[in-house]
C-alpha cells in the first residue's frame, strides 16, 4: 500500500508548482500588477 503521507506531499507540490507556474505566466504577460504578486509571493518559490 502507498504511504498516503508521500501521496499526499507530492499532490500538494504539484499543486504548489502548477500555481507558481500560473502566477509566472500571468506575471509575464502583464496580467499580474505588484499588488497580486506582492499577495501572492508565499507561492513563488525561493
């Protein structure tokens, strides 16, 4: 059986890194003022 802890971390990264990834995308395309972005920072990862 899979450990549900592991599954439940790598759904949570995805998640993390599908947001990030929308974010990015929003940012370079002029979507995203600083506001959003300054909201939102605790998804762009260091």
């Amino acid at each position: 059986m899979a450990d549900t802890h592991a599954l439940a971390l790598d759904a949570m990264r995805a998640k993390g890194a599908a947001d990030a990834a929308a974010l990015a995308a929003k940012a370079v395309a002029g979507e995203a003022n600083a506001q959003e972005l300054l909201e939102k920072k605790s998804m762009i990862p260091t």
